[in-house]
C-alpha cells in the first residue's frame, strides 16, 4: 500500500526585484477595459497572488474556475513595500491546493491601497 506524503514547503522571503502575479475578473473591469479599485481586496488573511519563482502568468490564470474569465496582473515586490508600506508581502504555499507559489498581501485594502495597487500594476495576460 503507497501512502501519499504531502510536500513540505517553507515560507520564503521575497526579494524585492521579483514580482507577484494576481488574476482580475471580468467583473472587476470597467466598460473601457479599466479595473476597478474593489478588485484589490483581501480574500480570507490578504490579497491572494503567486511569486514568480514558482508561477507562471499561466499557471496564475489557470488556476481559476474559469480561466476565459479572468486576466492576470503584475506586482513587483519592492513598488509594493515601497509604495504602499501599509503592505506586506509574506510566502504562504498553500499545499491543499499544492500551490507552493502562493503569496498573500497583507494590510488593509481602503481606498488610498486600491488606488496604488492600481498605479503599479502591469498587466501580464488581458482579458479574453
């Protein structure tokens, strides 16, 4: 009988220079193709994103329900900590869905953390 062993993967720290890809719904976009603010929100302890030493923009969309809906976004690290320093970016591999790229963005996401979420990001794959 093979018994399954779940993988055991450390928090890592992050460096500034590497970046953080985040997957925007269509229903977070304005009829002009613009994301609304309300799309950088906390889901549960922080802003669910994937580290690129572990993802690909792909693997980010992928991973959603349904992939057609959704585009993906990216964050560099250091502009987060440096620009929005109510932010914090922490490693957090979720290995119930054996995403070991998994990163939340920690802080509260009010109005003035929104409109900087939306001042750095790049966009990385549009919507379809």
């Amino acid at each position: 009988m093979a018994i399954e062993i779940a993988p055991k993967w450390e928090s890592e720290n992050i460096p500034d220079e590497h970046s953080l890809f985040f997957r925007v719904h269509r229903t977070w976009f304005e009829p002009d193709g613009t994301i609304m603010p309300g799309a950088f929100r906390n889901q549960g302890d922080g802003m669910s994103t994937d580290w690129n030493k572990y993802a690909s923009p792909a693997d980010t969309l992928n991973r959603a329900r349904t992939p057609s809906d959704n585009a993906v976004v990216r964050f560099i690290v250091g502009e987060i900590r440096s620009q929005i320093p109510t932010q914090s970016v922490v490693h957090t591999p979720d290995i119930q869905t054996l995403n070991r790229a998994h990163t939340d963005v920690h802080g509260p996401k009010l109005a003035e953390e929104r409109l900087n979420f939306l001042r750095i990001y790049r966009p990385e794959i549009p919507l379809s």
